[in-house]
C-alpha cells in the first residue's frame, strides 16, 4: 500500500451495526446529529436521527413508515426549520419535522415507482433563489419542486418516449450563483447525462459516458458552474471542467480507474472544492485532490476557447466494509467529520485528518 503517513488519514471513528438497510445518511445542519434513511427487513421505511456522544450513538428518533426510503436531503430546508425531504420506493416525496415525525409537513406521490435519488438548493444559505429539491425515478423523468407549492412540480422532465424511458439515478444542483442562474444535472443508467438550464427550461448539454451514473456531484451549488464528478459502474468516475463549453468537443475530462468495483457516490470537501471522495463496491473510501493545469483556457486553430484538463491524484483509500459504500455525507462545520452508510447494515462515522495540509 502507498506510504501515506503525511497524508491525510481516514479514520473509523464510530461503527454502528443496525438491523436495517442504509440508503442514506445525511448531517442534520449545525449539529452533532444526523438523520439516517432505509429499509427494515419486512420492507416497511426506517427514518432514524442519531447524536454523536463521546464516542457513541444516541438514537434521538426512531421512526418506522409503510414504505421503504431510498435517499434524503436537507439542501432546500432553511437553517432554522432544517426539514428532511425524503424519496422512497413507491414514489413519494415527504418532507418531515424531525422534531414531530408522525406526519410529514408535505408529501406528495412524485413518481411511478421509486424515487432513486434526491437533491435540494436554495435552502441552508446555499444557493440563490427560491428553495427547491430535485426528485429522479425509475420512471425517468427528473421533477424539480419548490416545497412552499404543494401537488405539482415547478419543472418536470421527463423521457419524450415512455417505451425508452431510463431509470435516472442521480441528480445534482449546480450554477446558483444568483437569485436567476439554477441548473440540474441528472444520471441515467445508460450512461446518459443532461444537463438542464432551470432558468431557460432547456437542456444545455448532454453526453454519454457509457457507464450507468450511480451518483453526481457539483464541487459547489452556489457558484458558476466549475466541476463536476460523475461516479459509474465498471470502477470509473469521471471528471467534467463545466467552466468552457467548446461547440464541437464540449466539457474537457479526465476519467480515472476507482475501487475495482462499481463506484458508488462521490462528495465534494464543503471546506475544500478541488478534494473529493468516491465510494466503492469494495467497501473502501478514496480521497481525491483535483490540480488545474497552468492553464484552463486555450484557443483551438479557430480561435474557440477550450478547456484544459487538470489531474486527479489519489491521496489516500482505506478499506472499512465488505459491502459497498452506498452513502457519504460531509460535516459542514467540522472538517474532515464525516459520515457513511454500506450495505453490510452499519453506519460509519469517520474523521479524515490533515486536510488542513491538502
């Protein structure tokens, strides 16, 4: 193994082993706490927060629903109310008080079928505009709500040809750097990835990557659109520089070999955006640092401008499950405190050292 020892560390710091299946973790904003979503074995929906306590978990809530959840996002919630909205497998989207978590303040059956993955803006003084969250399902089609409207979606997109419709499996905010500016990025299982304007109501760009899209991250919401990390199937992530957009070859990026196994979720630094982890198949946790190159505009023989790739070096992986890293969320506050759910039913809370020095 590489010799790391002036690298950053990642560092078990609490192993909790559960009866239930992890689909999502995420921090409870400005807190110790954090809410957990899954799937009792019976099939019914686990909605859990637990507190750090000198080393230990402390179950706060512990909450059991009719059906299963599969993700879960605070990002359009404002920092006061910090309200979980939630996807689960029969297509519903709630948004729930963890203080009161009988009913949920809003819900509404978003998709045919489950809901894959979530994503919130606007909320959390991240991000200009109006609080929004992003919704993708099995059934293909994207739909962007605004909790404060109830019943339909401020935008939905959704495949032309419901015979060729793909499962979309990941959706991300990015480019709201102004209270007019908003777009989100979706995943699809076929390696499709589109890139819709929210303000023009049009796709502004799309590519394919070959390999389905198991999750997608912006390395900032609230800035011009800058990086985007795209984790897939086959051991790959690939990398997009979203600042110049060349007619002809569009977004410059680099794909890299990741975890020898599917490569689950990907997680921007909120203190740092050019550090990133992905996790893998093989229960392992990779930390990234992205450099850019000298320079990352050139003109082709045209005159166009062309973005220029940087790299990506490995920093360090350690290796904490034998199942798959389905889940990872970063404290906002405290850097390098983060936590992780895998599929061998346990959630992880981590501290990844040194990244002051990155």
């Amino acid at each position: 193994s590489m010799d790391t020892t002036d690298k950053p560390q990642l560092v078990e710091h609490i192993h909790k082993s559960l009866t239930l299946t992890v689909n999502d973790v995420k921090w409870v904003p400005c807190s110790a706490r954090f809410a957990l979503v899954g799937c009792h074995s019976r099939g019914t929906g686990a909605l859990q927060v637990y507190s750090l306590n000198h080393g230990k978990l402390d179950i706060l809530v512990d909450t059991e629903k009719q059906h299963a959840f599969k993700c879960g996002t605070f990002g359009a919630s404002s920092l006061e109310e910090r309200h979980l909205a939630t996807g689960d497998y029969e297509g519903r989207l709630a948004v729930w008080n963890l203080e009161h978590v009988d009913l949920p303040i809003f819900s509404v059956k978003a998709h045919h079928g489950m809901i894959n993955c979530i994503d919130g803006c606007g909320g959390l003084g991240i991000g200009y505009g109006a609080p929004e969250i992003a919704t993708g399902g099995r059934d293909g089609a994207v739909k962007i709500w605004d909790p404060r409207q109830r019943d339909t979606p401020v935008a939905s997109l959704e495949p032309k040809d419901t015979e060729t419709a793909r499962d979309c499996w990941s959706v991300g905010f990015g480019n709201s750097f102004n209270n007019e500016e908003r777009c989100v990025c979706a995943g699809y299982d076929n390696g499709d990835i589109k890139l819709y304007d929210l303000r023009t109501n049009m796709i502004r760009w799309e590519t394919n990557i070959k390999n389905g899209v198991c999750a997608l991250d912006f390395d900032r919401k609230d800035i011009q659109m800058n990086k985007l990390v795209c984790a897939t199937l086959e051991s790959q992530f690939s990398l997009f520089d979203l600042r110049t957009y060349h007619p002809k070859d569009g977004f410059e990026h680099l794909t890299e070999k990741a975890h020898k196994s599917t490569v689950w979720m990907c997680k921007h630094l909120p203190q740092n955006r050019e550090v990133f982890v992905t996790g893998g198949g093989n229960g392992s946790i990779n930390l990234y640092k992205y450099s850019y190159p000298a320079q990352r505009v050139i003109k082709d023989p045209e005159g166009v401008e062309k973005g220029v790739m940087g790299t990506c070096e490995l920093l360090n992986s350690r290796t904490f499950s034998t199942q798959p890293i389905n889940s990872f969320d970063w404290h906002h506050d405290k850097e390098g405190l983060c936590v992780f759910g895998s599929y061998d039913q346990s959630v992880r809370v981590g501290i990844v050292t040194k990244l002051n020095t990155v």
